[in-house]
C-alpha cells in the first residue's frame, strides 16, 4: 500500500519533532527524514508498528499548473511482515495520513 505525502509536510514535522529545519532534495532524505518522524512520534510506539518491516520512500514531481510550478511528492510504500491483516495495514496507514494532515 502506498500514500503520497508533500515534501512540505515531512520537513515541517521533523522541524516541530527534532527541532531543525531539514532540505529533502531525494527520496533517501524522505526516507532518513520518515524514519525520525515515525519513532519520535506515538504512532510508533504502538503494537501494530512492530509488524511493520519497512517504509519504502519514492519520489515524484507533481505539476499544478506549469512545469515550473511543481511540488515534490514523496509515496510512501509500507512493508509489513506477511501475516499482517489488511484491517490492521489500514489502521497503520490511516494513522500515519492523519499525523501529516495535521501538520
């Protein structure tokens, strides 16, 4: 399963976690900067997190109006061991989504 996530939303939640203002410029930073935010945050520290194996991070421009007018887009792609259910894959995700949509 995958989700998108604004460069923007990665580098203020890391600067309100960890304090510092971070520049993502590929998706190895999303991933270094996905990884503080998922263990500082209590999100983490739940049961359904420990079946998580991996967050897979890409990265994609999205056009808005130009190709000069873009956004840095970063999917975010959740590996969890093989017997986890999908209810509990979705709870995961789903609580990820809402941490960044209240940054």
């Amino acid at each position: 399963m995958k989700v998108k996530v604004e460069s923007e939303k990665i580098i203020k939640a890391v600067e309100k976690l960890d304090g510092i203002e971070i520049v993502l410029e590929s998706a190895d930073d999303a991933k270094e900067a996905i990884n503080l935010i998922l263990r500082k945050t209590v999100l983490f520290k739940k049961d359904d997190y420990g079946k998580l194996k991996d967050v897979k991070v890409t990265s994609i421009q999205e056009y808005e109006t130009s190709a000069v007018n873009y956004k840095m887009i970063f999917l975010l792609e959740f590996v969890f061991e093989d017997d986890v259910y999908s209810d509990t894959k979705v709870a995961v995700i789903k609580e990820v989504q809402e941490f960044f949509g209240k940054i």
